[in-house]
C-alpha cells in the first residue's frame, strides 16, 4: 500500500510552522498507523531528512502517549481508538491522509506533532488524591461497594489523560478529563473526605491552565478511546454546585478553593 501524507511540521512552538507533503510507500494492511509513521521516518532518515516528531509508549492504548489528528479526527476514523490501534487497512490504497498536533491554547507544542501536556498533571496534582491509608493491604470486605457503584467508578477511571477530549472540543475544554478524574474518587466511599475540596481545586486548576468552555457539544465523548460518557460532567457540575453552595469560593489563585 502507498499513502500520501500531509504532516505538520514546527520546529518549535516560537517558529511558524506548515504542512508538507511526503509519499510513503511499502506499506502492510497489518500496519499500525505508529508503525506506518516509523516506516516515513526511516525513509526520511535515510534520504538525510529529518524525521518527524511524535510521541508514542505502550503502543497498546494503554498511555494514551500517541496524540495525533488524523483527517481531522483526533486518534483517527476509528470510534474508539487510539492512534496505535489504528491499522493501515482502514484506509484506502493511494489515500492522502492529514496528520496534525493537538490545538488547543493549554497544550503548547514542542515539535511537529509532539505537544506539552503537562497541564493535565497540574489539574491532578491540584486534588486527585485520597487521604485514606494505603499502608498494608485491607481486608477486601472492610468497605463494602455496591457492584453498581463500582463499575460506574471503573467506567471512569479508565481515562488515559490522552487529551483527545480537548482536541476534539471546539472550545479546547478540558471538562470531560477533569470529570473523569474527579468522579472515579468521588464516587467511592474512599474518595468521600476530599470530596468537595477536590472538585473546586481541580476545577481551579483547570480554569488556570487556560482550558475553555464546556458548551455540551460531546466532541469529546466522541472523540474518546474509551468511550467516557459526559453524564460524569454534570456529575462533576453538582459537586462543584454543592461545594460552592457549602463553601464559597476565593478567587485569588487556582489552589484557593476553599
């Protein structure tokens, strides 16, 4: 199979940027499209060009690493999907295919397709914890968690921080990330003591870094490999309600939220 691809390339976030045009050829139907852009970048290495910069790790959909916009789509056509798990034969012989960063503002580009997004880390540093011991392990039964509950707890907890979430959302946001985040604790007995001070510093940070407006369009639920639902923004949204309603908020930096 033989592609032409049309990728971003930016030497750095201070340097304009384009896209440009390479042809790739040799190119297998079990290929992974990681696999198939290891493939342009021997050929480039070899022609003395240099290659192009994208991130990747477990290659399995587990690190959510491979960040890319693929015919303007973020991870690609395929619903469900990481970039990894997206194979050649989903798209057409001779097809010209488009390969983009993320673009959202909170995200700033490094190189090429590689983008910072440390911004998710800081949102989780702000209150993504519990203050329940983790010394030796309890006895499985010594807090009793309805199934039900678990599993809505493991639904969100599945979020791989990829960010395709904020690439797909028109206003950049990153709600869907911090809902995930917030409820796989919050749900849990747990999770209960930081309940509410974990919402609105997670939610200050994430105001902070510069992330938009959640506007309800589910972008982001589309967008996302593991098919996190939106129900834990609203989730999130009566937390918030609740915490502020219980506190007010201080507005003088993103960690004073209580």
């Amino acid at each position: 199979m033989n592609f032409t691809l049309k990728i971003w390339r930016q030497r750095s976030h201070s340097e304009p940027g384009q896209m440009v045009r390479y042809d790739v050829d040799g190119v297998t139907p079990g290929m992974s499209f990681l696999e198939m852009m290891d493939l342009l970048n021997e050929q480039l290495t070899v022609g003395g060009e240099e290659p192009v910069a994208f991130d990747s790790d477990c290659r399995e959909g587990i690190c959510g690493m491979c960040s890319m916009v693929i015919n303007g789509q973020a991870h690609g056509p395929a619903r469900a999907t990481t970039t990894c798990q997206l194979y050649m034969r989903q798209f057409e012989d001779g097809e010209e295919i488009s390969v983009e960063p993320w673009r959202a503002a909170a995200f700033p580009l490094l190189r090429d397709l590689v983008v910072d997004r440390s911004a998710f880390d800081r949102i989780m540093q702000a209150g993504g914890y519990i203050s329940v011991h983790s010394g030796p392990k309890p006895e499985p039964n010594s807090i009793p968690i309805e199934n039900a509950l678990a599993e809505e707890a493991l639904d969100a907890a599945c979020c791989i921080g990829c960010g395709a979430c904020v690439a797909a959302c028109p206003n950049g946001a990153a709600m869907l990330y911090t809902a995930a985040k917030v409820s796989h604790l919050g749900i849990l007995p747990q999770g209960q003591p930081e309940r509410y001070t974990r919402v609105t510093r997670m939610v200050a940070q994430m105001e902070h870094e510069g992330f938009g407006s959640c506007r309800n369009y589910a972008e982001c639920e589309a967008a996302c490999p593991k098919e996190i639902s939106i129900k834990f923004i609203g989730r999130m949204n009566r937390d918030y309600l609740t915490a502020t309603l219980r506190r007010p908020i201080k507005r003088d930096g993103p960690m004073d939220s209580q």
